[in-house]
C-alpha cells in the first residue's frame, strides 16, 4: 500500500520555532534605524511591532523559542498541515525523482501566513495593543491576520495593493468576513498614499507601497501596532512550523531531501520550509540544496544588489542589508501577488550571499504551465505564488529523468490558487504574458542605494 | 491539551461502504422505467451509468460494499478528512453542546462531491466507456468529476446551470483547468435544452434542466455514460465515508451524537455523514436525531409531497417514489446552487417517511448569519450550502444553552465558501434577500403528479 500523506499526532507537534540566526556562522550585518542610521535596538523596533516580535527579530543566540500555549492551540485546529508524496506528479512526468509537497493550503484561510499572523496578534494583544494594521498584495497575508485578529480580539486594518484589490476581490470579501477594514493602497487616508498618488496618479499599488500606508497608520494611532507579513527575521521563524514538521514526517516516510525549494517573494515560506533542513547542513555537514524561486519579472535574488535599503516605497522602515530591486522599483502586474516584492528578508540575504542556497527564476507562462500540470496531476489548484515552486521542482525532477536519478524533491505548496481562476482563465485563453526587467531598468533602481 | 482534530491512520480508513438499503425495514419503493413505467432492472439503468453503479443501486441485500483498490488508492490522498471539535463555535455561543464537525472541505476539490466521482468515474472507465458526462448546480460536483474524469482517462463534458455559471465563474475554471468541457445550460446543444429554451427564452436553468441535457447527450453518444452528483442511492452508498470514518474519529474523541445534521440537496452528504449512524438506531436501539436542512426556498421534505416523480426537467430519467416539488418546479436563485433541486433521494425519501430522520428548513439570510458565526469562530468559510448544516447546528446548540444540556452535535461541512464570496459580499451589503415559496406555488407544481 503506497502511503501518500504523512501527518503528525498532536503530541508530536513542534512546541518550538527555529531561530537560524543563533546557527548561522556570518551573522546578518545589522538593520539601521531609519532616523539614526545607527544599528537599531529592540526598543526602537518596538515602536512599530511588537516588543515580543522585536526581540525575536534581534535575537541572534537562541536556536529554540518557545511557541506560547495560546499559539499552540490554534496550530493545532489546523496543523499538521499534510506532507503528501506526489505519485502523480511524478507519474506525470515519467521521473525517477521522489517528489514530495508540504501542503500549507489546507489552513483555514488556505496559505501558510496564518503561521506568523497568529504569534505576532497574539503578542501585541498581550503587550495591550487594540489595534494592528498590516500590508497585503494577493491577500493571503491579510486573510490571515484579519482572522487571527479576531482570534485574539484586535481591530484590523489591511492596505492591499490596488491591483490586487481589483484582481482578487475574493480575498478583500474574506478579510471583511472576518471583520477587517480593507483599502486599496496607495489611498488618500495616509500621507504616503497621497505623496505617491500625486506623483503617479494611476498607480496600481505595490508592496512597498501599501507597507508605507501601514506603517505610517501605526505609528500616528494610539495602542496600534504593525504587523508583517514575510521580509523580516521573526516572520521566518514563525513559518520554520512547516519544515520542522515536514523534518519528522520525511522521517516517517524514510527519507531526507535532497533538494528544497520554496517560491520567494519576501522568503517567509521559502525560510518556513528550509531552515530546519539548513541547519543539518551548517551543523552536520548534509549537503541538501535549496532553491528559492522567483518570478522572472521581480528577480531580487537573481539580478538585485546586496546593499542597505528601505522594506517600503517611502522610506519609513529600517534600512535593512539585503538583496534588493530598489524600494522604488516597480514590479509588474504579475498574478503571483504575494512575490511582487522588491527585496529579500535580511537573513536570507546574508544565506544567500554565503552559498548556503540558491535562486532560480521562472516566467509567468512557465509557473502556470507547471501549476496546471500539478492540478491535473495532484487534484490541487495551486496558488500563483506556489506555482513558481512547482515548475522548479519539475525542472528538477526532469533533469532526474534525464540522468536516471532518484533524487528526493521537497517542496512548500504555501497556498491553494481557488481564488486566482480567473488568472488560470487567461493562462488557457492563451492571453497570459511573460514580462522581463531590462538591465536598465534594474539599474536605475539600483545604481545609487 | 484539548484535543481539535481526529484524523485516521490509513490502516484505520474503512475499506468498505454502507449500504443502508439492506437494513431498512421497509424497504423504498421501486423505481420505474421512464418508458415501460415498470419496475427497472439493472440492464435499464446500465444504458445510462455504469453497471456497477446500476448494480449498486437495486442492491438491497448487502450492507457492506467493498470500495475498489484504485479508489481506495485516490481516497487515501485526502482521506480521513479531519473531524473537528469546533471549540470556537462553543464558545461563540456560550453553549454547553459538544459541537463536531466533519470537514470535507480539504478535498482537493473542496467538497465531499470527491467522494463519489471517483468510484463513478473508475466504474465507467473499467467499463470501456470514453466520455462521462454531467450536470452541475454551484459548480462542486462539475470540479469533482472533472477531476476524478481526469485521474481515470475519461473525457468529461459537465452541464452547469446557467445562473450558477454566471454567478460562480470560478468553478467554471476549475473544471477547464482539469480538462472538462463546460455547457451552460439550458443550451442549444440538446434537444431538451432547446425545447426549455423555446418555451422560456430567459430559462436561468436547474438541476433538473441540467440532468436533462446531461442524460440526452449520454444516451446519443456511443461510450458515453452518465454520473449523478446526488439524489440516487449509489451516491449516498459511497458518500458513507464520511460517516463511517466519522464513527471512528467519534469514538477516539470519546463521544457519540446526539444529533447529526447535513444540508440537504439531493441527499448526498446528508446521507454520507448520516447512514452509518442511523445504522446503530435501526439496528442496536440508539436514538440519535438526524436533521436535514434544506433553503426555504426549496423545500422539498418539509413541504414536498411523496409521490412519484421525474429526477429531470425533460423526464428522461427513471420516475423515483420521493419528496418532491415537482420537476418542472423552478428555485429561487439562491446562491446555495447544490440545494436548489426539486426532489429528495429514494432512500431518504423513504427514511423520512418512516420517522427515521428530520428535516429543517433555513432561510437565505439564516444561513449567511451562521456561515458569517462560523467562519469568524473557526477561521473556515463555509460554501452557501454547507451555511444551511451550520444554522441548524446553531439553533440547536442555542436550545442546549436554554436547557442546559450537554448533547453532542456533529454536522458535516460539505464544502468551502471560497468560490463563492460574491454571495458573502453581498449579505455584508445587506442586499441580500429571502425567497419563500407559496402554497399555491407548490401546489401548481406537485398537484398532478
């Protein structure tokens, strides 16, 4: 009998997260407060989110933090999400590669963001916090912490990137199911929004941007606190969940992959499903590789720069050490909302830099094609983001059948695409486009940071 | 540690379905064959489905039916589903009721409707048959069988009805994405579709209209065969999956219902979470209750007449004895599409006639208000038609509160409301409405049948 999903008991379940930076050798070089430059301390960080969620961002010396009770019970409504091997994927591609998926879509709100949407409510309703405001693009991040803000009894309010707004009106009805306030960044209601929409006043929104808005929201409203949905230290470490689970269900399934790979847009999912993994090779000599896939027409990790930049359009977080297209650049209007980011988090970046891992990056018409065929093949209508993972692994498992290699392949399905139909509805209609970055392009975003 | 999610080891997975028709007592009237009007055989009913299925559906005598290996195989990928002690809701409500739920909305399709597109689909391919062929209401049976119609190498052409295709174009997508053919209906593409189109030009189309068309296509193409999503007692046998494991997941939880609640369409989940504890009232004396609960817009139990009557618009099928409102009774365009059907299933039909089971009628509005509770309590959005399951389990569990008991409530959630937020949005709106049905409406319908 062919086993095909793999879950834990509750007893089983990770009752800690995996801080990577306590392991890694190169420590990232430090985020600069944005008023002082100067390396930023937990009390400046603390301004923004929360004290518990600032300490974490800073600490480089704790490999194990402890997930609190009130955030274990609510992983357990859903986690753990199932390790499934993919017999039909592989069947469908005639390989000799194991090919095996972390399926994150079945969490309520059907990606993984909830991970760190539950922890980084929960601390700022208990350090007093009424209120939270956050920036989404697809809206998996801010269906997540709309819901987790009604878990723990906090008024929400989302900036989604415009495009995404008009795009997926889907996901803005689920955040206003769970009682969130929702408006399409840039807006009028934050200085940031109009400074940007006078300059462009057809801006469609970005990430950047609409991170602005909220930041600038918290920061002028009483008992509010920001929350992020990837990008930083402490969201990775959240979202380390899935690859400390998946560790011990490829363990119940005998095996250990050989390669990793998570589509990236800040690397919240990418670090979720890799860093557990990582540390067997920084600290027992494995050899796995992981593989970050991004979009071809946002392609921090492939074509940016590492150097010190801002994590929003106007210039009000931290300047962080990273891998970046510029925070002015402007991705394009890719369906993979959720990957339309101009950097890369911190920790990442400095993994990156070190060799630890590597980048690929896949075309808009290839991520498709690769998501149809796993539809077909797996039943499952993956996310826009996902798909990028997907044709990876595929490109992958392919080059197994070529060299007759059974090569063990692991991948994060971070989200399921069944409210993204209508990007699918033109990948058939054949009138999908990819897009390119120019090297002029990039540049000008680049040249002087 | 409060236990939320019981799941089954493979090993645990029940390998057989339950055939309630072999321990009914009485046992329900036969069908009829639509030309002889005589009781309909087998070799009949395997012109238009499989033979297995046909077999299935006249077996009266075996109360276990083995599920086949390479079903079992595809079960096994989304299969146990979880049972959820739904603590959230308790809470919500400040009832003392235990509050279960079955989540069948982790399907890949995101939907029970799985359960029986595979064996149907298998049933017909082992046949030597091409083509399958269909009708679907909300679009989740349609996702179901293109999918199952693609796992088995069958070529899927689906019938769905033309306001739900206008209203939920996303699950039109998802049977493209898996390969089917889509037909609006009433269509130009069978004789029946334009017969109702010449009588009513504007026809929004109904199950009934889409049955029609489906059932004349398989009767005029060689190897083609039909599948129904619900209604027929084949259906309900493999829909016991649910229920079956159900029991399992109950008994690791440590309680048996009290009442047990499905919405209710044409039968198939309701069954499917029901029979196998119905099972235990018929034959070891328990008096678990078991609700149906059907829109108020229409009410076949609650306001039906039992009587003999067509399962199609253009009368093509067996006449079945069954609660009915009539075929040509057209349904208000609620957004519950996978309720809006004018008869209740033989078997169930004969239950609720022997006092075996309940039924409950919701209105539109209701079942908003509950699926809104329910989502903001478990994170989980309900499809429209699970809201109807949902609203009952309230009104129960608000009884409990009133007299303080205890009772265990289990009630299957069908499926999931992400592809169909445009109705939540509306009842945000507040532009949602009720839609009644007068007596004489009724009347009109089943008078002369």
């Amino acid at each position: 009998m062919k086993q095909k999903r793999y879950f834990l008991a509750d007893n089983e379940l990770p009752t800690q997260w995996y801080n990577i930076q306590a392991d890694m050798k190169n420590k990232p070089q430090p985020m600069l407060s944005p008023k002082t430059k100067k390396p930023i301390t937990v009390d400046e960080l603390s301004q923004l989110i929360s004290r518990e969620a600032a300490s974490q961002e800073l600490n480089f010396s704790d490999a194990w933090i402890d997930i609190p009770e009130p955030v274990l019970e609510m992983y357990r409504y859903y986690r753990s999400t199932p390790l499934v091997r993919a017999y039909g994927l592989e069947e469908a591609l005639g390989t000799p590669a194991h090919i095996y998926f972390k399926n994150e879509s079945v969490s309520p709100v059907g990606s993984h963001k909830l991970n760190s949407a539950l922890p980084q409510a929960y601390y700022c309703k208990k350090e007093g916090a009424t209120n939270i405001t956050t920036e989404t693009g697809a809206g998996q991040w801010g269906c997540a912490l709309s819901y987790a803000s009604k878990v723990f009894g906090l008024e929400c309010a989302v900036y989604q990137v415009k495009i995404s707004y008009n795009q997926k009106p889907y996901r803005r009805s689920v955040m206003q199911v769970f009682g969130a306030q929702v408006t399409p960044s840039p807006s009028m209601s934050t200085r940031a929004g109009k400074d940007i929409l006078t300059l462009y006043p057809n801006h469609q929104g970005s990430l950047g941007t609409a991170i602005s808005e909220a930041v600038e929201l918290a920061l002028t409203t009483p008992n509010c606190k920001y929350a992020l949905g990837s990008v930083m230290s402490h969201v990775s470490l959240h979202q380390t969940i899935i690859g400390l689970e998946a560790e011990k269900q490829m363990e119940k399934a005998g095996e250990y992959p050989d390669i990793v790979i998570g589509c990236f847009g800040g690397g919240s999912n990418f670090s979720g499903i890799s860093f557990p993994f990582m540390r067997h090779n920084i600290l027992d000599g494995k050899k796995t590789r992981f593989i970050a896939a991004e979009p071809e027409s946002c392609p921090k990790l492939t074509r940016g720069k590492f150097c010190y930049d801002y994590g929003d359009e106007s210039a009000y977080t931290p300047l962080m050490p990273m891998f970046s297209l510029g925070h002015n650049f402007r991705p394009a209007n890719i369906h993979a909302g959720g990957l339309r980011y101009h950097g890369a988090g911190v920790v990442v970046s400095q993994l990156y830099k070190d060799g630890l891992m590597e980048a690929a990056d896949v075309s808009q018409l290839q991520s498709f094609e690769a998501g149809l065929l796993f539809s077909k093949a797996e039943g499952i209508i993956p996310a826009p983001e996902s798909c990028h993972a997907i044709a990876v692994a595929v490109e992958e498992a392919k080059r197994c059948k070529e060299t007759g290699e059974s090569k063990v392949i692991l991948f994060n399905l971070s989200g399921h695409g069944l409210v993204d139909m209508a990007a699918y509805d033109q990948y058939l209609s054949g009138s999908l486009t990819n897009y390119t970055v120019s090297p002029e392009e990039i540049e000008k975003n680049v040249g002087n940071l």
